[in-house]
C-alpha cells in the first residue's frame, strides 16, 4: 500500500529543485503530487522480473563526432543574447561566495 | 490563382510551382499573411511572428529562381517552427517567462535544414511551457485555441504548430514530441503529425525536456507534406551525439505502395482506454485497411497499460535533470538576490510556471534517496518489458492501428487544474517514445460536435516508409 506524500517531503523536495514554495503551495502540491503518485505507483506493481533498466534507446549507429576543434560561435553571435558588457564580456552574477 | 487557391495547394506544388516561376514565393507567402491577419487574434497559435522578415526572404527566393538558382525543394513554402527551437537572433521562449527577452546565439540544425530547403519561416508557435503539457494552456504567454472550435483546446503541446496548419496560417510546421505533443495536438486539430525514430532527426537546439524521449517532427495538411517536411529534417547531424549515422529517411517515393499484403495489428489494450466514437473511428480505419488488401487482426500488447505510469516517471525525472540549467545565469530571467543559492531559487520560482513546477517536483522525488530505486530504476524496467511487447507484436503485424488520442478536442479549462486527467491524454501516445519507435496520426473524420479524430499508425524503428504508406492510404479513404 502506498503512503502519501507528506507536507515534510514537498518542502525537502522543493529545497532540492530550488524552488521556493509558500505554505499554501505545499499544500496544494502535497494534494497534486499525491494524485499523481498514484498514478505512477503502477510502475511498482508490474512484475518485470529481473529485467534490465533502460536508460535510453539502444541504438548501434550514434556516434561522437571527432576530437576536432572548430571555431566557437564567437562574439557576434552571443551578442545576440544581449549578455555582452560594453567591454564585450558576458557578465554574469557571482557564482562562487567566497567567505560567506 | 486566388488566394483561397494558393491555400489548397500541397507542399510539393508550392515548392514546383515557385521553382518553375508559375507561382512567385511572395503570392504565397501574401495568401498565408491574409489568412492569419484575419484569424490568428482569436487562435493565438504563435508567441512570435517575422511577417516582414518572411516577405523580404520570399523576394529573395524569387530573385534566386529568376537568376537561374534553385533553392531547393521546400522553395517558398511557408512554415512555422515550435518555439522551443532555438532561431539564431530571433526571441525562443519555450512558453516560459524564464526565457522571455531571450535570443539565441544559433540556429537550430532542423532551422538550418528547413531554410537551406527554400522554406520561408513566419514565426515560432505557441507550446506549453517546456513542451510539458496536453493543451497548449501551460504556456505562459496565453492558450492557443482549436480552430474548429474556439472553446476548445488545440491539444498539446505543440498546439500552436497544429492550430496554425489547421488554420492554413502557415502550409506546414515542426513540432517536438516527448509522450505525444506532435501526435496528439495533430489529431485535435484534424491534421497529420509525426514523430519518427529516436535519432532520425538532429536535436541541436531543441530546448531540452527528457533526452532519451525528445524527438523533432513535422505537423502538416496531407501525409505528403508531412513525408517532404520529414526528407529535409532528418539524416545525421554530428553536433547532435543521440542522431544516428544514418542518412535522410527516404519516405515520398514509396507514399503510394498501398497496403495490399500487409499485416496490420489493432492494439486493442490502446483502444479500449478511448471514447466509444474514437474507438469506432479506428475500427473503421482497420476496415478500410481490410478493403485496400491489408491482413488486418488484433494484436495484444497489454505491456502498454504500464507505460503512462512509466512515462511520468521518466520523463519528469530527465526534466528535473535538465532544467537545471534556468539557474539565473546563463539564460533569460535573472531575479537579483544576495547570495548565489537565493538568486536560483528566486529566479527559478518567479520564472517557472506551475506545471513545470510540478513536474520538476516530480522528478526530484522519483530521483531522490529512497525513491530512485522503487520509481526511476523500476520505471526504466519496465520500459525495457514494453520494448519486449512491442517486440513481440513486431513478429506478429508489420503497422500497428490506434487511437492517437483516447478523445476528441476538450474545453478549455476541462483538465487543467487536474493534473493527473491532462496526463491521461498521453495514454495512447507515450508508449511509442518509451521504445522510440514512429508514429503518426492522421486524421479520421469527426465525431457528434465536428470535432476531428485522429488514428495512430505506429511502426518499428526505422520503418517510416512503410508506416507513412499506410497513413497515405488510410487519407484516401477516411471520412471527409
């Protein structure tokens, strides 16, 4: 029998996702992601023995492309993203919080 | 020829017509324009639109043909691209206000291919956000509505790609299909809409979902326009590491081999899960397969009532892996914050709308300790166990026949604040990306409310040609 989600584990979940939920979102997640595990508990019913995983399609004809270097998409085209500073550098926020 | 003319046309005679100058690519495009100036306001079917910049390509093709060039075989033909497709330059959304105001650096592979066919691309379609959806209403920027019936939805959730080849807004469109959202939206809205093999067409470029599901295909008014759509899409493509090293899928030649000797399976675990008029829609398509020649009988594959409920493990799972990247600081909406981690989660919680909320909570559940073994590795399981039923079903039918989608098109609002009904649309869809093999849906007539069915023609990998073929045969004999 499957146990219910409960309000503790929406809030962990939401922490890992980062995603910040109010009080009343967990709620109404809580009651969402319950109807929706029980659909998805079939998938701990069925009986597949012991069949391997699929991760993906089996396919015989992917391959990597060679270890060649080619040209990046260069400055002109990531200007279109307007991320470029007047220096012509994409800016972004600080990622690392050094002493914090 | 008149406008109304011009719309009637197929992919293949505009493309003839303009390369041979007894259509200009102009007349065309205008026929289209004036089609959507007049309807599009109450379909919404695009998030973008480049009429003048469709008008100045359409010129340009017509100053290449009269200069002796030929532009190739989609020369003129106007056509549209889901907006999860990146477009070098031009505002790609994916349906989210995460990534709103957001142009890309390049042009998708599928882009690159269409315009180097002669296609002239008149904007981007509306989707549900992320392409998670069965409606078309999760996109952030307003539902598209069904151009048979404005109360009702287009499906989804390449809706906006459906609605506008319904509408004539645009002769032909791509679409992205994860667990049906080229197939489903295609038979809501009473057009043909396929989803080839896993590997067949390039994904550089489209906006991640579930990577070991996603897969590009074109919606369009006829399978022919679909099958000419699909030759110029797909072949290798070495920036895309899951495309096959294969070549184009060759499927216009062989459109009309008919069906005489083949052997065709009814799935009736799939039919049963569909409305009594979808169900007689596909037993009628069975009938006229049996008249054309082909050796028609049930096939069981009950394996496919545990697909949903793998699918909305899978996928929600890679989803939650893959939007990962909407972080605030390499794409699209940043919500300033004082620290790294609060500047994420403000971002991602001010950008992300409900469903993809929901879905990515999902995922990191199913992938979280104590649930990845019992949800994520079970459901991989028994992907594995369908791909052995459809194996099964291979050696015993050549196509299978379903139902594209269990109903017909639904209200808006119907399902949408019921996530576990929208889901259930996906039933008959999900199982032929779990084991990534090809589908269709063409449409079959039209129930009580004149609203269009679709009936699903499902192959093994790589069997487009003969799938199509068969979509071919069943367009010449449905109901009009």
């Amino acid at each position: 029998m499957r146990e219910g989600i409960t309000r503790a584990e929406v809030r962990h979940v939401a922490r890992l996702a980062r995603l910040e939920l109010t009080e009343a979102d967990v709620e109404r997640m809580r009651h969402e992601l319950d109807g929706v595990l029980a659909l998805i508990d079939e998938v701990r019913r069925v009986d597949v023995g012991d069949l391997a995983p699929m991760e993906h399609v089996a396919s015989d004809t992917t391959t990597l492309r060679p270890d060649e270097p080619v040209p990046s998409l260069g400055r002109d085209a990531l200007a279109l993203t307007g991320r470029l500073n007047d220096d012509g550098l994409l800016g972004i926020p600080p990622i690392t919080e050094l002493g914090s | 020829m008149t406008p109304e003319a011009l719309l009637e046309l197929g992919v293949r005679e505009v493309a003839e017509g303009v390369r041979s100058r007894t259509l200009r690519a102009r007349e065309v495009l205008e026929a289209y324009v004036a089609q959507l100036e007049i309807e599009e306001p109450d379909v919404h079917s695009f998030l973008a639109l480049d009429v003048d910049g469709a008008r100045a390509r359409a010129d340009e093709l017509d100053r290449r043909v009269s200069r002796g060039e030929d532009p190739g075989p989609l020369c003129g033909v106007p056509v549209a691209v889901k907006d999860n497709i990146v477009t070098r330059g031009f505002a790609t959304t994916a349906g989210s206000r995460i990534l709103e105001g957001w142009r890309p650096p390049y042009d998708a592979t599928v882009v690159e291919r269409l315009l180097g066919a002669g296609a002239v691309l008149v904007g981007k379609t509306n989707l549900d956000e992320f392409a998670m959806g069965s409606s078309t209403e999760h996109s952030a920027f307003g539902p598209t509505r069904n151009p048979h019936d404005l109360d009702r939805v287009p499906g989804g959730s390449s809706g906006g790609s459906a609605a506008a080849v319904a509408a004539r807004f645009v002769a032909a469109a791509l679409g992205s299909d994860t667990g049906g959202s080229i197939r489903q939206p295609a038979a809501l809205c009473g057009v043909v809409g396929v989803k080839p093999t896993y590997g067949s067409v390039s994904r550089y470029g489209l906006i991640a979902f579930a990577s070991s599901l996603d897969q590009i295909g074109p919606l369009a008014a006829t399978v022919e326009d679909a099958a000419v759509l699909l030759e110029v899409v797909s072949g290798h493509d070495p920036r895309d590491a899951t495309s096959a090293t294969r070549p184009a899928l060759a499927v216009c030649a062989t459109l009309d081999d008919g069906v005489r000797g083949l052997r065709v399976g009814v799935v009736r675990d799939l039919v049963a899960m569909a409305t009594p008029e979808v169900a007689s829609a596909v037993d009628e398509a069975a009938r006229e397969l049996e008249r054309r020649g082909a050796h028609v009988r049930e096939v069981a594959v009950p394996e496919v009532r545990a697909a949903l409920a793998a699918y909305y493990v899978i996928a929600p799972a890679e989803a939650s892996s893959n939007l990962a990247r909407f972080d605030g600081v390499r794409y699209g909406l940043r919500v300033g914050a004082p620290t790294t981690e609060a500047l994420m989660v403000a971002t991602r919680s001010q950008g992300f709308g409900e469903e993809v909320k929901r879905r990515i909570m999902l995922g990191t559940y199913a992938l979280s300790a104590g649930y990845r073994s019992a949800l994520y590795v079970q459901a991989q399981r028994v992907r594995t166990w369908l791909g052995r039923g459809f194996a099964r079903a291979w050696a015993e039918a050549d196509v299978l026949l379903a139902p594209t989608s269990p109903s017909s098109a639904f209200r808006l609002g119907e399902r949408s604040h019921d996530p576990v009904a929208m889901y259930r649309s996906d039933v008959c869809t999900v199982p032929s990306n779990l084991v990534g093999e090809p589908a269709v849906s063409v449409p079959w007539g039209f129930d009580r409310e004149r609203l269009p069915i679709g009936v699903q023609v499902l192959a093994p990998a790589w069997q487009e040609a003969r799938m199509l073929a068969v979509a071919a045969a069943l367009e010449q004999g449905a109901p009009r």
